[in-house]
C-alpha cells in the first residue's frame, strides 16, 4: 500500500523532471501526499500551465510568501490541487520559487490558473511581489490599514509584539 | 426706545423663557418623560465591527429578547438611532467608517464598548493595523469587558445604560 | 438600458459607462457584514461587484510569529469564531506532524464529535443570518438562534467557553467528556432532527424563498473547479470534493457518512447542501458516540518544532481550511500560512454578481457563506 502512494507522487516528479530538465532545481516528498518543487522562476507559466493541462493539478489553494532575510531571498511557494482527478485529489504539490529580495518580480499565473487573483494581490501587498501581468494589482487588506513598507517582512519589526 | 434697549430687552426675554423652559422640562415629570421615551426605544445601529458580533447576535435572538426593552435592529436610516455598540477589534479602516457612522447619528447618541478589544486592544493589542483606544474616537457610556462577553453581560450593559439615561440631564 | 449588459472581466480598473453609478454597500449595512461592495449599477441591473475587505484584518499571520505554538492558538481560532474548532485543529495538525506527536484514539473521537456539533452550530448562524435575515426572513432567524445555543450550551459544559473554545492544543483535546454528557448530547439531536423537518417546512420549502434562490447565481461545474471555489459552494455545483472523505484526518475513517451534492449549482442548492451536511453532522456525531474508545485522551507534546514544513487540512463548514506551518527548531514558528475558506470563495462574489437584479445580490451573498472575519484573518 504504501509503496503504491510513494510511486503517485515519485511518478509526478519524475515527469516533472523529464519535461523540464533545465528548470527544476529539486524535488522532495514530505510523509505521503505532499510533494515539493523547487523551480526556475522565469519559467513559472510553463510550469503551470503543464501542471494543469498535462498532470490534472486545476486550482491553487494559496500562495504564500516566506522570508528569508539572512539569505537575501523572497520565496513564493503555491499550492497547487486537483478536484477532477479523483486518483490525486489528496495530493498537494508546492511549486517553490525564489526571488531576489532586491528586485522581487514574477509572473503571474492568472491566466493559468483563475484561482490565483486574489492570492496574488494579497501576496504582493504583504511581501512586496510584483506579480507582472496580473490584471488588477492593487492593495487588498491594507488598503486604509497600514501605510508603510509590506508588513509581513521579518526586516518589520514591530519592538511592541510579543511583550507584555 | 432705542434700537439697543429694545434688543437688549427682546434678547433678556428670550433667555429669560428658554431658561423656565428649560427648568420646567428639566426637571419633574417632563424630564422623567422624555428620559423614558429615551431609554424604552434605544435603536442600535446595523454596524459589526468584529467577532464579538456573534454574540450580539445570539443576544438579540429569543432567549434574551432585547425587544422588550424597546430595542429592534431596525433596518431603517441611519439617523433614526441612538445606539452604536462597537463589538470587537477596530482596525484603522474599521476606525474612519465608525467616526463617520457616529457623526451622522442625531442626538442623543450613546456608544458601549462590547469586548476586550474594543475596551483596550485586548487579544490582537500589539497588532499593527488595530486601533486601541477608541474613546479617542467618541466618548464611551459603557464597557463591557470579555472576549466575547456573555450575551447576559451584554444584556446587562444595556439595562445599566438605561440607568444612565434615567438619570442624565435632558439638555447635557 | 439593454436587458443583459457586456459581461465586464472581474477586474475593476476598467472605465465607467456614463449610465452607471456607483453604489457603496459599506459595512454600515442591515445586509453586508463586515466587508464593503463597490456595485456598479445601471438602473436595476448590477454590472459589476468590486469587494472592498480588510476591515477586520489584524495581522495573525504576523502575530503568530510572535507568540509561541500554545499561545497561537487563542487568536488564530478568532477569525471563524463561530466555527473555532476547526481552525484550531487545521493549525494544530501541521504542528502535530512536525513535531511527531500522534493523538490517540480516544482524543481523535472527541475532536471529531466537538467538531460535527461545531459544523451543526455554524450552519444554524448561516440559516439565521446569511440566509435568514440578509433575505428579510426573520423567523427563522429567531428559531435557529434559539436551537443554536441549546448546542452552544452542551460546547460551554465540555470545553468551558460558549464559542472560543481553545480545545485542542497540540496532542489531543485538553478536556475529557464530563458524566452524563453523552446522554445530553443523544438527547438534543433526538430532538434537533425533528426540528429540520419544520425548518424544511418553514424555509426551504417556502415559495418566496424558493422563488428567490432558485436560478439564482449560477456558477457550473467547470467555472467551480476553476476559480476554485471550496466547502459548500463546491458541492452545490457537482464536485464531489470533501477532505474528510479525501485525506480523512481525526475519527473519520472509521465513520460512514455522505457527501451531499447537487448539480445545479444556484443558490438553492447551496442551501439543500447544508442542510443535508446537518443530517449528516447527527448521524456522525451518533455513530462516534456509540463507537467510542476508551484510553488515554491527549499525548504531551513538546514545546519546541524541529525544521521543516508541513500542511495539514481540515474541512470546515465554509471549505477546506490548508494551514502550512514552517518551523525553525524554537518554540515559536518561523511562518504560519492560513488558506481558509471563504478566503478561496472571494473569487465567486465578483464572478457570480454580473448582471442581475439588484435585489439578488443579498441571496447570493448569503449563499455563499462569506464570512468576512476569516477571509481577513
């Protein structure tokens, strides 16, 4: 039994691999059913686009964005999910990407997949993405909330936090 | 007699009528009359500011049936209300639309504070988009600390507002 | 006017036609919630919906990196508060991987019975107000608040609180179930079920209420699965999609229970799934009681998370809630990511409201299940 899960997710990086040898920078598979990707992000609506129509992965579940200050980089990281595929509606593949905390472009992936347009918003607003192409990027949450730099950068320290 | 003793005579008068006015309606019958009507048709306006709004609304259902007290959640105007119940956290975006739905309330206009949140920041204080104090907004009459205050707490500010009401001066 | 007017893209940076006006239902509003939509109307037709959200943001993503894995608990289950199990256990099942710690069974059936009795709860304040009062049926705003807090009453002799229960930090439900619960709780669904047959007489079989919802807000199968849409707004649209059935997580392997979906995909069928999904909620929540284990309720978990990230996910009354939790070997977390439900449903507001009457706008709003507090967190 669980060699037959293994092979569902080992099956997907391995065409991942094949189809993008250049792109894909690693691969992992955490427990069952959770499969990383760590890609090339010029080559973002490729790889989404692939996802999609090739493997069957048709919605995004959320895009989060970490950061990681002591090694200069922005990760974005979507979660990609099936509902018409019953064979891997319980897998979620997380499609990594990094970007450069100085210059943090990407394209963006709503014309693939439409899930994505408020996820992206709400990305850009708290890390500072620039997702080129999404048709509407304007400020979601923060709009009257707050006015400075995007808040959930660890650079933005609030000193209050935590204390008391 | 001159243009300046008669204005001065007129204004004396006036001062002088809206002073009995004043004093008969102050005090006696008619003040228990008007804070009686005050205080038997308090009309909170339609705002939520937060989670604490579940609770209101399990305060305004059957088992506590505010109604009795004169209070519907009347979806009417604006400006036929009196009460503003912040319930929960403000956050600054929250904050511009309150001051502005305060303003527009007509006088006599009370606001009770329902929640650790709305009393001083309560759970989320250290937030960065939240407002803390919001009687730098508009004065506050009640309190009603909890996170989420019981419907019976909340019940039970409203019945010490009507105390208040009883017992304030009609032109304040 | 034309009768049907272009259908506009969602975006809203497109320009104004001079017949327009633009309309605020702000969150001053008998009808809105804590959310503020931007209509665009022309005469009586809505042309376009923009949402304006945020007016309950308060920072949890940032403040969980502040307080430790316990004290996150508190105010991350506030932003659905009135369904806080659940996203206290889709916060706490990424912890639990992360840090090894398996529940035993017992406690798994106690968060599973505390969290069907929490769906029943949320869909009773969906009936109130999201169907009930935003639709100006206030009956049965009245009578399902009454039954609410029969519910809410039980949850307050289990866990000690009327709705933010805290309930499951990681390792399992820190409160047993007290003497003579489970005879209270058989009790209150015997009676419970007789009432949906009069709620089914009262609401859903009314015929304003079902020549309001019904052909109303469309949304199809394919338009569903792309924008991605969870929770009821799924089911009612044909997807056969539900976390407990597809990564079952606390008691449900062992529990035998449907899924219910309709294909239409208006607003009535959103209604008929949750009131089935409350069918369903009493006969779990019966099989678990007669099924239960005995043994230990909860394991001691450490206090600290080594490295890595892990996804958990739970099915919530308004849709799967995916929590990824990044830890960096202390105890506070490097980076919590809430992906909730009606967060992911926000897409369907703007798709769905183009070119209907304006007094539609309130019935598929309220079919939706949108509840502002979560998808701001």
């Amino acid at each position: 039994m669980s060699q037959k899960s293994t092979s569902r997710e080992e099956t997907i990086i391995e065409k991942a691999k094949s189809r993008f040898p250049e792109y894909i920078k690693e691969t992992k598979i955490d427990n069952n059913r959770r499969v990383t990707i760590s890609f090339d992000k010029d080559h973002v609506q490729e790889i989404a686009k692939w996802m999609r129509d090739d493997i069957g992965f048709d919605h995004l579940k959320g895009i989060a964005g970490v950061d990681y200050p002591t090694h200069k980089k922005l990760e974005v990281l979507y979660l990609a999910g099936s509902f018409s595929k019953p064979e891997i509606q319980d897998i979620i593949v997380t499609l990594k990407a990094e970007l450069p905390k100085d210059a943090p472009t990407i394209s963006s992936v709503v014309s693939i997949w439409e899930s994505a347009h408020f996820h992206e918003r709400e990305a850009f607003e708290m890390f500072g993405i620039n997702f080129e192409g999404h048709p509407d990027l304007r400020k979601l949450l923060t709009l009257d909330n707050w006015d400075g730099p995007p808040p959930m950068l660890k650079d933005i320290k609030f000193p209050e936090m935590g204390q008391r | 007699m001159s243009q300046e003793t008669l204005q001065d005579f007129i204004g004396a008068w006036i001062g002088k009528m809206s002073e009995i006015v004043q004093t008969v309606t102050g005090s006696g019958p008619i003040k228990y009359l008007i804070n009686w009507s005050r205080m038997y048709a308090l009309w909170p306006v339609h705002i939520t500011t937060a989670c604490c709004s579940a609770e209101f609304g399990a305060m305004m259902g059957p088992r506590l049936d505010p109604e009795r007290f004169g209070m519907q959640a009347v979806a009417g105007g604006l400006r036929q209300c009196d009460l503003l119940i912040v319930e929960g956290t403000v956050t600054k975006k929250m904050a511009k639309r309150l001051k502005i739905v305060y303003e527009q309330m007509a006088k006599p206009r009370y606001v009770i504070a329902m929640g650790d949140c709305a009393c001083s920041g309560g759970l989320f204080h250290d937030s960065y988009s939240i407002v803390n104090d919001v009687h730098k907004l508009f004065p506050v009459d009640v309190y009603v600390p909890g996170c989420p205050p019981r419907p019976e707490a909340l019940l039970s500010a409203i019945v010490k507002l009507r105390e208040k009401i009883r017992r304030e001066e009609v032109f304040a | 006017m034309t009768a049907n007017p272009p259908t506009p893209t969602i975006a809203s940076n497109e320009a104004k036609e001079p017949s327009t006006m633009d309309v605020s239902v702000g969150p001053q509003h008998p009808g809105s919630g804590h959310v503020r939509l931007l209509m665009r109307v022309d005469g009586d037709y809505i042309v376009s919906i923009d949402p304006d959200i945020g007016y309950v943001h308060r920072g949890c993503e940032k403040i969980a990196e502040y307080r430790n894995y316990v004290s996150n608990i508190p105010h991350l289950e506030r932003p659905c508060i009135i369904d806080a199990i659940h996203l206290n256990w889709a916060y706490v099942l990424p912890v639990e991987e992360l840090q090894g710690v398996i529940v035993p069974p017992r406690g798994q059936y106690i968060s599973t019975i505390a969290a069907e009795m929490n769906r029943i709860m949320s869909h009773l304040y969906w009936l109130a107000i999201n169907a009930g009062v935003f639709s100006g049926h206030t009956t049965i705003f009245m009578w399902a608040f009454g039954d609410r807090d029969l519910f809410i009453e039980l949850a307050e002799w289990l866990t000690g609180a009327r709705l933010t229960y805290s309930f499951l930090p990681p390792g399992g439900p820190r409160r047993d179930f007290p003497s003579g619960f489970e005879q209270k709780l058989a009790k209150l669904l015997d009676y419970f079920e007789k009432r949906l047959v009069e709620y089914d007489r009262m609401f859903l079989s009314n015929p304003l209420v079902v020549a309001r919802a019904k052909g109303i807000g469309v949304l199809k199968k394919k338009d569903a699965i792309k924008l991605g849409v969870t929770g009821p707004v799924l089911r009612g649209s044909g997807v056969e999609y539900d976390v407990r059935k597809v990564e079952p997580y606390g008691a449900y392997a062992d529990l035998e229970f449907q899924i219910p979906t309709f294909k239409e995909g208006d607003s009535y069928s959103r209604y008929l799934v949750r009131f089935e999904e409350m069918k369903q909620s009493i006969s779990i929540i019966r099989q678990a009681l007669n099924k239960m284990p005995k043994g230990p309720i909860a394991r001691k978990a450490p206090l600290v998370a080594p490295e890595g990230e892990a996804i958990g996910r739970v099915e919530s009354s308004r849709g799967e809630i995916t929590v990824m939790v990044i830890g960096d070997n202390s105890d506070k977390p490097y980076r919590v990511k809430i992906m909730n439900g009606s967060f992911r449903n926000l897409i369907a507001l703007p798709y769905l409201i183009r070119n209907v009457h304006v007094a539609d706008m309130p019935i598929i709003y309220g079919s939706l299940d949108y509840w502002p507090v979560e998808a701001d967190r």
